[in-house]
C-alpha cells in the first residue's frame, strides 16, 4: 500500500518557478525518506549545497529529519512523515481549489454570453 507522499517522486523543478519553504522541505523529506546523503539529497532536490544546508539545518532543528553520524545519512522522522502528509493534503486541495475556480470562471463566460442574449434590459437584476 502506497502512502500519499509516496506517490509523489521528487521531479525536476520548472524554469523559474520559485518554491515555497514548505515546498522546498517536503522535497527534502522525501528525497530522505529511506536515508539519504547531502549529495544525494541535493541532486534529488535540484538546489545548491548552501541553500541545502539551510533547509536541512531547519529540518533537522525542527525535528523533521534526523541525522545520523555513523553513516552520514538523513533519515526522515515521524514528525517528518506527519509533514509530508499534511503537505500533500494542502496540494490536493490547492489544486482542487484551482480547478473549481476555473470551472466557475468557465460557468461565468458562458452564462453570461448566453443569457445576456436572451433577457430584456427589465430582466437584468445587480
């Protein structure tokens, strides 16, 4: 059975799209997610090593990964696992969000094309 954050691999960022600190972590925790290596994790994440440097230190800090000395690896927490689920709770909605307001945009366009054709100015209510 595959978990939500699963599903999700972590892919090749867009020309310049710019990523949100919650993003930029959830890409880290999953690039971590069955322990991970700086390296790894930075050609995972497509990001410098400074910026993944700050990111990990907050990560880690925060309790979501944990670093472990002996194999110099990451390895992502339960707190961690928690953050990737609510994180792609949030995506689901936000793209759902985004699709119904098109709809309705859509809805919008063509009603009032439409109906604007049809009534007579003593039909029209604001």
């Amino acid at each position: 059975m595959t978990t939500s954050f699963e599903r999700q691999t972590t892919s090749k960022r867009s020309y310049k799209r710019h990523r949100s600190k919650e993003e930029i972590v959830a890409n880290i925790l999953k690039a971590a997610y069955n322990s991970a290596t700086k390296t790894r994790i930075m050609h995972r994440c497509y990001m410098s090593y400074n910026l993944l440097r700050k990111y990990l230190n907050y990560a880690t800090v925060s309790g979501l990964l944990f670093y472990d000395h002996r194999s110099n690896e990451y390895l992502i927490t339960t707190k961690g696992v928690q953050y990737l689920d609510y994180f792609n709770q949030y995506i689901d909605t936000k793209d759902e969000l985004v699709l119904k307001k098109r709809l309705i945009s859509k809805m919008l366009e063509n009603d009032v094309d439409s109906t604007m054709l049809t009534l007579n100015p003593e039909q029209m209510v604001c």
